[in-house]
C-alpha cells in the first residue's frame, strides 16, 4: 500500500492541485478583498504654456483641485495604498469650450501588484480661463495718523511715481488705486520713508486686495516717500462791496453770501502771522439782477502763500440784488403838523387838502406800512400873510421803517387866508377904541378835518377879550 501511495504519480498531482486549492480557501477566509475610496489625489496640469500662457491667458480651477478614485485590494494590503500611488492629469489643450471643462486622466504610479483594481470616480474639471491684463496705476500717498495742531500737507513725491500691475481680469476690475501709508503723528516736518506698495479696491483706501495670488504681479513693490508739512494759518474772507448804493434804477443791494467763509494758507512762518484776511473788492454799480460770481483764491493771496493742501481752491459769492416796488399813499389833514402858524390865518394844501407820499422799497416791505404809519411836516412859519405858497413838506416814518424806503413827495401848495368874519370885523371896525365886545364878536372858530373845504385858522385876538382868550385855548 505504501508503496502504491508513494510511486503513483497521479495521486501525487492530484494531491498538489487539492493543496494549492485549500491554500487558495484558507486565504480567502483569513485576507479577504476589500473596495474602498482614496481621494485628496492632486490634479497635475498638462500643456499650461502652450495653452494659457503663450496666449495671454490665466486660469483657475475653481472647484476642489484633487481627485477620488475607488480601489479593490486585498485586507491587509489597504493600509499601503494612497493617493501617492496614483498621478492625475489635465491637458488644458484639451478643454471644451461649451462648458469649459476638460478630462481628468488618472494612472497607477505605485503599487501595482496590490491593487487587484480601481475605478475613477472624478472623470472631468471645471477650469475658469481668462485674460491676463497689465496695467499702471499712479502711486497714492496714504498719511495715516494725525499731524500736530496747525501743521498741514504741502504736497507730496513718489519715487517711482507709478507701478506696473499684471493680473487676471476679474481681478483688474477690483483695483481702484495704489498707494503707500505713511506715519505722520504729530510730525511738524516733512516725512521721508521707503514703504510697501499696496492695492486697494475703494477710493477711500480701507480695503486692502490680497497679493497673495501668484497670477497678481507687480514690477516694483517698494518706493520712496517725501511728504511735505507745513505750519498753516486760518484766515477769513472779507467781500467788499463797491457801488451798492449805485446799483441800477429800480433795484436795492441787499447783501452777499459767500463760501468759504474761511480758508486755511500756508507758507513761512513770519508771512503767515502778518496775514490775517482775504480781501475781494466787487463794484455793483449798475447791475440789476442777482449775481454770482467765482474767484480763485491763489488770486488774492500774497507771493509766498499758498492755499494748504485739501483746501477749496475758489470761493463763490452771490450777492443779492432785488427790484423795489413804488406805493403812493394819500395823505389827509390830521396826519399833517404845520409848525409855526401865525395867529389869525387858515392854512390850505392844494385842492383837496391832503398830500400824496410815495414810498419804494422791497416789496415785502412796503406790504407792512400803511397810511397811518407816515407823518407830514410842514413848516409855514414864513407864511405870514395871506397868499399862495410852495413848500418842500418833511416825511416823518416809525424808526423801524426809516432804513429801509426812499421816500418822495412833490412839492405841497400852501394857500394862506384869513378868515371873512375877522375881514369884515376890521373894515367895520371904526377906531382901536372900539368895545371889546365887537371884537370878540368878530373872531372865527375853526376846526380841523380832512376833507377839500377844512382850512387851518390862526386869530389874532384884542388882549383884554376874555372870550377870545377861552377861544384860543379851547383851540
């Protein structure tokens, strides 16, 4: 039997299959095939020169810039697989243009005989192209700080003045300028320094763009500084005003607004202090309308003063010119004081016994008077005798209105008379001995009024008539 089982050379075959087949089971059981992902493999970009960079172009993967792929292995081999094992790549000569995506190619690197096999999960990427633009920008100064009191900027150099910036469009389009901060606390001299160019993206200067991105280039990143201060003076602008009582017929100057109503100058210390205002002379004469009018303020200023930096370089100035509107305004008896009336004569003004005054001024104003606001002055203390003067009248306004109408009135007619009963009396009368009774008898009592027939009487009474005397006080 032994002998059968040792020289039989099928059994021995057969006996070899059956242990490689129960070796191949006991593995099975024991190292069992696992599937499982590996991800975070890095995409490697193929043909970037040819494609992008000759043309003027950039671009970016806007998306997650590695890729996944699911591996079948065995158990205790899993642990020795990593994404290092696979290399992914993209041709950028072969992007799609309707969707600008391009193919993702993945191949095994490393481990090969682990891997029993491997199925790629990322197949394509999105890929963002776009031009590639250059363009300079000049270089701000930024002062950052605050500058001792009544010191100011004069100006300011950059060497150089200007710098080259390369970048991708997208991000050209946020650039609004370059500039460079510079410390200027409590400086009362001109500040030199070398700073860093930076970009921002507001013209305020407050958000600054991050350079970090390698597609942002610029051809000098440092320049030198000189930002100049300079002591300064406030000063206030005097506007005067010529001809504003000649403006034209029929108009009043009223005043001027002006803005600024103070500037602030700078230049040498001993010049400053000798400088205290900016005058601007401007004739009104004949103009009849408002006016506005604009200076340059370097005009008026003296050699060796200039405006300070950040100062409004002119001032505006309107001056106010309105039309003035006539009034006439009638007025009668009680409003008329006669200074000076003789005793025994009546006193008349013209034919209706009233006086027409005529007022001009602004219209708002003239609005606010009336009649009984005006008083007539007449001086007939040379009028002694009966007869048909002229007088130049006086026009008395409320001190509140005195400044503000021209005030006109021709000349007033003054008729003097004397009353017929004291005529008749004196042609009846024969001899000074005469009683006092005739006397008194023959004198006229007047009265006032406003009306064409009231008259002003003045009698001249016997001094021994006591009823003459009660009639000239009740008078």
């Amino acid at each position: 039997m032994k002998k059968i089982l040792t020289n039989n050379l099928f059994l021995k075959i057969i006996s070899g299959i059956a242990a490689v087949l129960l070796w191949g089971v006991v593995i099975n059981i024991d190292n069992p095939t696992d599937t499982f992902t590996i991800s975070g493999i890095p995409i490697r970009v193929v043909n970037e020169k040819s494609a992008i960079t000759d043309n003027n172009l950039t671009y970016e993967l806007p998306g997650d810039k590695t890729v996944s792929v699911e591996v079948t292995a065995r158990r205790q081999d899993r642990r020795k697989i990593s994404a290092d094992d696979f290399e992914a790549s993209i041709d950028l000569n072969e992007i799609y243009g309707a969707t600008s995506s391009v193919a993702v190619n993945i191949e095994v690197v490393n481990n090969k005989g682990l891997i029993r096999s491997w199925t790629q999960i990322t197949r394509s990427v999105q890929v963002d192209v776009e031009s590639m633009e250059t363009k300079a920008f000049e270089i701000r100064v930024i002062p950052v700080g605050t500058l001792e009191d009544t010191y100011t900027f004069s100006g300011s150099t950059v060497l150089p003045g200007n710098v080259r910036v390369t970048a991708p469009e997208s991000v050209m389009r946020k650039i609004d300028h370059a500039g460079i901060e510079v410390d200027v606390s409590g400086a009362t001299d001109n500040v030199q320094e070398v700073g860093q160019v930076k970009l921002y993206t507001d013209e305020e200067g407050r958000d600054e763009l991050e350079l970090s991105d390698s597609r942002i280039s610029l051809n000098v990143t440092e320049a030198e500084v000189t930002l100049g201060v300079v002591k300064t003076n406030q000063i206030s602008v005097d506007i005067q005003v010529i001809g504003q009582d000649a403006v034209a017929d029929g108009c009043k100057y009223i005043n001027y607004t002006c803005e600024p109503q103070t500037i602030l100058v700078t230049g040498p210390r001993s010049q400053i202090a000798d400088f205290a205002k900016l005058t601007i002379e401007e004739d009104l004469t004949g103009v009849g309308e408002n006016v506005t009018k604009t200076y340059q303020i370097q005009d008026y200023l003296p050699k060796g003063l200039e405006v300070a930096e950040g100062q409004p370089e002119t001032i505006k100035v309107t001056y106010q010119i309105d039309k003035l509107e006539q009034k006439s305004f009638y007025i009668g008896r009680s409003q008329i004081r006669l200074l000076g009336m003789s005793d025994g004569l009546e006193y008349r003004f013209g034919e209706d016994n009233g006086i027409t005054v005529s007022l001009r001024g602004l219209s708002e104003d003239i609005e606010q008077v009336t009649a009984g606001d005006i008083t007539v002055i007449l001086d007939v203390e040379e009028y002694g005798e009966p007869g048909s003067y002229s007088c130049e009248p006086v026009i008395e306004l409320p001190e509140k209105y005195r400044d503000y109408f021209e005030v006109s009135a021709g000349t007033v007619r003054v008729i003097v008379t004397r009353p017929e009963s004291e005529e008749s009396s004196s042609e009846e009368r024969p001899s000074e001995n005469d009683s006092t009774e005739e006397t008194s008898g023959g004198s006229g009592e007047t009265s006032e009024g406003d009306g064409p027939s009231e008259s002003v009487s003045a009698t001249v009474a016997e001094p021994e008539s006591s009823e003459a005397e009660s009639s000239l006080e009740s008078r």
